[in-house]
C-alpha cells in the first residue's frame, strides 16, 4: 500500500502513454476468471451476451458523440461498477477494429489488478505520486486481445491530492490526444464514497452509472448525475436485475456498507 505522504518527484518529461506492443504480457488465469466471474473475453459464453448488448450500445454512442473516454461509476460502493468495467472492457476488447484502455482510478480500493491476478507494486498510485515516471512498468498487455490495462494498487491517503496535482492532469492530457481507434475507460470511486470521481468527471467525455436493484434510491441516482455535471451521462446500468442484465447468471458484488468502503 503506498503512503502518499513520501516525497514525490516531478515529471521528467512529457507523458506518453504506452503503445500496447511495447508493455508485458499478461495471459490470464481461467480460474482466475471464473472466480471473478469474467466473462466477457469469451464471445462464445452464454454469460457474455448481456456484456455483448452493453458494447453494442456503448459504442452506438460514442460514435455518434465522438467520444473516446468514458467512465463507471455508481451512488455508493459494491454496486458493480468494476466488474461491469472489466467485463464491458473485455467485451470491447474483441473489436478488431479497436484498441481498449482501462485505466483503474479507484485509488483507495482498486480491485482490477486482482480480478485479472495481476501482481506487482507498481500502480498508478505510484505513478501519480512521483514513484516513477515509467507507465511501461504500471500497464500490462491481456493476452493477444486489444484490452490494455493500467491497475492500481491501494493509497493509503490523499487520493484526491493525486488527482489535484499536475502529474494526473498531464497523463488525462496525454490520453486525451491517443488515436481515434482507442477507447478509454476509467473505473472510478463511487460518488459519493470522496470527491476523487468529481475531480476525475470533468475530464471524461461522459460516464456511465451504475445502479443496484433494491439499493441505489432515486435520488442517490438524481443527486449524483448533478453532483457530476456538466459531464454527461452516458447511460445507466441496472445491475442484479432479475430477469435483466446480470442476474440470471447468479453474479453477487458483496455487501453496500460506506463503512467498509476504506477498511483495510
């Protein structure tokens, strides 16, 4: 876990986010999948049709907006968003057409480096804290698929210091100017869990958000589409719906307590 209260250092030069060729490779373990329950790089799995239909969709508008960098988020934790994002990454990813970036920004509880059994100490908390200035060493290649990823692992403190200073405003930059063949997604906090996705929204052409049957309220959902405006909605996503996306497949996401949201 990185103690961002270490010194830090400056940006030695302009940020260059990786071309996925020059990163190390990463072949997934299955069982590693299973037991997350990640489907979506399998086009032939029953369970990735609902992620199938959510890529369709997703695209649809990016294109008709041209947009290229989206994020997920959800009103409070354990709603999803992160097996949504990897799944709907991963789906995604099997576009030939296409290059995915997931970029995991959730700094105090990033959990895509684990749903993938990626090991390492070097994430973009480090990144962002002036650790190194070596993407090459953060991102990995997913096997021979188009889905690259930059994971996280967990800050101890002062995210939101991280995201206010010019080593994030620099790397949104140098992702903002990536091809036109690239979709970016960012896996955010919760809204309402700090201020980190509100600092983060207003760099993103849109995001999605996330709901839990039987949890989110409607006006958690009303208060965090305002809390993040003027950045649009891309869509939303009902998650453990019966009969609906996700929930015929028997998928569960822990339980909602904000209290265990920072617990080590």
């Amino acid at each position: 876990m990185l103690n961002t209260t270490d010194k830090t250092s400056d940006l030695s030069g302009p940020v260059v986010i990786p071309n996925p060729s020059q990163l190390e490779a990463l072949v997934p373990d299955e069982a590693t999948l299973e037991t997350n329950h990640i489907v979506g790089f399998d086009g032939n799995d029953i369970r990735s049709r609902p992620f199938n239909l959510l890529r369709s969709q997703v695209v649809k508008a990016l294109e008709a907006n041209d947009w290229n960098l989206f994020g997920m988020t959800s009103a409070t934790p354990a709603a999803g968003k992160s097996f949504l994002s990897m799944n709907l990454a991963a789906a995604l990813s099997r576009l030939s057409d296409k290059k995915i970036y997931l970029f995991d920004f959730d700094l105090r509880r990033g959990s895509l480096a684990e749903a993938l059994g990626i090991e390492g100490k070097t994430g973009l908390g480090e990144y962002l804290a002036g650790k190194t200035d070596d993407l090459q060493s953060v991102g990995r290649r997913i096997g021979d698929s188009n889905l690259t990823i930059f994971p996280c692992y967990r800050v101890k403190t002062n995210s939101a210091e991280l995201l206010a200073g010019k080593r994030f405003d620099a790397l949104m930059g140098a992702i903002k100017n990536l091809p036109d063949d690239v979709i970016v997604i960012c896996d955010l906090p919760p809204a309402f869990a700090n201020d980190d996705t509100i600092m983060i929204a207003q760099y993103l052409d849109a995001y999605m958000l996330i709901i839990e049957q039987g949890i989110t309220t409607k006006k958690q959902m009303n208060n965090t589409v305002a809390l993040l405006k003027p950045t649009p909605c891309l869509g939303t996503v009902l998650n453990r719906y019966v009969g609906g996306l996700i929930d015929p497949y028997g998928y569960g996401y822990g339980g909602s307590e904000y209290s265990k949201y920072y617990s080590d």
